[in-house]
C-alpha cells in the first residue's frame, strides 16, 4: 500500500514538473538568469515537499514559490557580500593598526586571500575546525575542504612571503602549516 503511494505521489511530482518545469524557468531567467537554475531547483525542491499542498491550478502556486526563492537567495547574497566586506574592513584595519608586528603581517597576509580562502583557514585555525566539520558549515566533502585547506595554506604563505621580502619563517607557523590537527 504505501508503495502504491509513494508510486502516485512520485507520479505526481513527475507530471507537475513536466507541465510547469518550462514556466518557472522562463519566470526564473527572465528576473535573474544568474540564478535562474538554482530558482528553480528549490522551486521543485519545495514542491516536492509540499506536494500535498500544491492546488491543482499549480503553476501560479510554482511561480509564486519562485519568486520567494529568488527573494530569498538575492537576500542571502546581500547578507554575505555585507559580512565579507565588514570582514574585509575589519582584516585591512587591523593589518593597518599593527603592521610593524607579526600579528599585523598576518592580517595583511590574510587580506590578501581570497574570501573562500580566508573562511576555510579561519575556520580551521581560529575556530579550530576539523575537516569534517569544516566540510559540514561550507556544505561540502571532506575531500574538498583537504583541497581547499591544502591551496589556502599555500596561497598564505605566498602572501606572507611577498610581505615579508622573503620565505615565511616564523610568523603564522600555524597558518601556513596546519598548526590546528584537522
């Protein structure tokens, strides 16, 4: 019985996504084409969750569940382009306060990195993170936080050098070696 249910709400969910898929994409594309694929990827996403809710005039419901989506995903990137730049700011003022010592070489070094660069060090090293852990907050693998700790490090050290006029000897031996066991 419930594999007959799960067979007719799949069915369902399948002929929905076939009538309307072409629709939600248009209204997605022609707002932010950017955006338009992850739109309506958790536009489908939620009605599958939802599908119990969605009324049988569906594609105004869709649409609708698009706008709010987009709304939401434009909202997010504000939030995270304003906490990089306070970031940012905050990284460039510090370098700037205490730029003769080595405190204040790190910071410069770490302005210098890229934001994807800097979180996965921060997480790592500030915050104490292991890769697993690191995986879980950025959403990924494992295996790609290792890649991503492993070219941060190296792009740090570059960035430390350049400062410094030569190798990186003793400042941020943590940083750039991996102090913090992850």
């Amino acid at each position: 019985m419930a594999l007959e249910a799960d067979s007719t709400r799949e069915a369902r969910f399948n002929l929905l996504y076939e009538e309307h898929f072409e629709a939600v994409r248009r209204y997605a594309w022609r707002r932010e084409p950017s955006i338009a694929d992850d739109v309506v990827a958790e536009t489908f996403l939620v009605a599958w969750r939802r599908l119990d809710a969605v009324p049988d005039s569906a594609r105004p419901w869709l649409i609708g569940v698009a706008r709010n989506v987009r709304l939401n995903l434009r909202r997010g990137a504000r939030r995270q382009h304003a906490v990089a730049e306070r970031f940012a700011d905050a990284t460039s003022a510090s370098a700037e306060a205490d730029a003769s010592g080595e405190s204040g070489l790190v910071c410069a070094a770490l302005a210098r990195l890229s934001g994807r660069d800097r979180e996965v060090l921060l997480l790592s090293v500030w915050d104490g993170l292991d890769r697993s852990a690191i995986a879980e907050v950025l959403g990924c693998s494992k295996g790609n936080v290792s890649l991503r700790l492993h070219r941060a490090r190296r792009r740090f050290a570059a960035a430390l050098d350049e400062l410094n006029g030569g190798p990186a000897t003793l400042v941020s031996s943590s940083l750039v070696s991996g102090g913090v066991d992850v």
